[in-house]
C-alpha cells in the first residue's frame, strides 16, 4: 500500500510539474525601460506576461547603465517594448538590438513636442502607446489576440475616464504657469492648459545668470512650490525655494502606479497652484 501511495505521489508530482511548465511556457516574458510601461504592459497582458524593468526606482534614464543581469533576461525575453526617444534607449540602442533584436516602439506613431520623451504623462498619447503595445503583444502571443484586444478596450475606457476626472480637478487651473526642476510634465501641462517653467536646460543645471532670472521670475509670479522629482538634482531647486520663501513638493515622472500617480500629482498641482492663486489676489 505504502509504495502504490508512492507511486500515486510520483505520477501526481509529474503532472503538476507539467502544469508548471505549459504556465511558464504561456507566459510572455517582456523587458520594458521604465515603470510606468510595466503599469501599461501588465494591465494589457494580465496573467499572460511577466516583465522586467530596466531602470530601477530612483534611477535617472538620462544616465543609468543596464547591468549584465539585466542584459541576461534581456536575451531571454520574447521582446522588448521600448519608448526610442528615451535617453536611455537612445545611448543604449545597439546594445539592446544586439541582445534582443524583437524590439517594439510604443512611441510609434506619436509626434514629439520639441523631442520631449514624456509621452507617458499624458493620458491620450497613453492611448497610442496602449494601442501599440496591444499589437506588439497580439503579434508574439498570436493564440490571445482575442484576450489582449479585450483588456485593450477596457484600458481605453479607464483611460478616458481618467482623462475626464484630471480635465475636471484641473480646470479651475488653466492658464497657470509651475516651476519644476525636471521638465517632465510638458504634456500633462499641454493636455490640461497649464504651463511648466523648468529650471534644468537641456539636461544641465543652469547657470548663475539664469539662477538670477528664475528668482526674479518666481518672485513676480508669486511662486510658492516648486516641484522636484526624486531622480534628478534638488540643489539648484533648493537654491531658488529658499531665496523665493518657496515649498519644495517632490512629484514621480516614473511612478510605477501610473493612474494613481497622475490623481496625486492632479491633486498636488491642485493644492500648490490654487494657493499661489489664492496669494496672489
């Protein structure tokens, strides 16, 4: 009895090791840059993808290098779903087509503003990118096209409901210009008729002269936050708030709750630029 019970165990282990393996082999492995594309991948793919994230939390994309372990999966992976205008991407390219050359743009079909890479900010180029991820995803998964196009027009309709709830917590704002340190939310401020004024010139800290003309500019605006992002500088925004009597407010460009990000920072924008309003009535 005790060695058919074993060989029953056996034969059971055998088979659950086989539903492991049709699992893993149904999975679609995908390597994206930044966390808010793992946001977009997984709610598109569900339980049908596993992804990694190149730049890790905290990390600058203008400035981080992949590790070989990351270059590993990275050649493991049944594709990569990049944004090309990145910085990272641009510098790295060749390097990543040589490791895994299945590469798939989710910029695709979207025109820069003045080349800005932050197409993830804004709820309606979110909706291109959805679109091409979804036909990147359809094409390595041909058996759950059915299944991505589903979870695609479900993602759409969040997205059109987020983008009404943002117009709306913002509206009372339009026509007011924020000062960043990062200039990351150009389209945010486009989408919903705000306007940023960054401190950082083409990616470099500015200089005395233009330290001296923000300040001016800040005080005669009224300034009274300046947002910062935790992957970049604070020193110079630092500078600027305490010469101008200014509340520094940390926002996240790379979020990887990316819906949930765009409410807090909707909000934030709320409570900073309706007090700088406020002051200056």
């Amino acid at each position: 009895m005790r060695r058919i019970g074993l060989v029953a165990f056996l034969v059971l282990i055998l088979l659950c090791s086989g539903c492991a393996s049709e699992k893993a082999d149904a999975d679609v492995q995908v390597v994206v840059a930044i966390q808010p594309q793992a946001y977009f991948v997984e709610t598109l793919g569900g339980d049908r993808v596993q992804v990694m994230v190149m730049i890790p939390p905290g990390a600058n994309p203008a400035t981080y290098e992949p590790a070989p372990a990351q270059l590993r999966a990275l050649a493991e992976a049944d594709l990569y779903l990049g944004i090309s205008p990145l910085p990272f991407e641009q510098a790295w390219r060749e390097r990543l087509l040589s490791v895994n050359p299945v590469y798939y743009d989710s910029a695709e079909g979207i025109e820069l503003d003045g080349g800005d890479p932050h197409i993830w900010l804004s709820p309606s180029l979110v909706t291109q990118q959805a679109k091409n991820i979804t036909a990147a995803l359809c094409e390595v998964d041909e058996q759950a096209a059915d299944y991505y196009q589903e979870r695609l027009e479900a993602f759409l309709a969040e997205l059109s409901a987020l983008d009404q709830e943002l117009a709306e917590s913002l509206a009372g704002l339009a026509g007011t210009r924020f000062l960043v340190y990062h200039p990351a939310w150009h389209y945010l401020a486009r989408e919903y008729g705000l306007e940023q004024v960054a401190i950082e010139v083409e990616g470099n800290e500015p200089g005395a002269g233009q330290l001296a003309e923000l300040i001016e500019q800040a005080r005669a605006e009224n300034v009274r936050v300046l947002f910062v992002s935790p992957q970049h500088s604070q020193r110079s925004a630092r500078m600027i708030a305490e010469e101008i009597g200014a509340q520094v407010v940390e926002i996240d460009p790379l979020a990887r709750d990316w819906a949930g990000n765009l409410h807090h920072v909707a909000a934030a924008f709320q409570f900073a630029l309706g007090e700088s309003r406020d002051g200056d009535g």
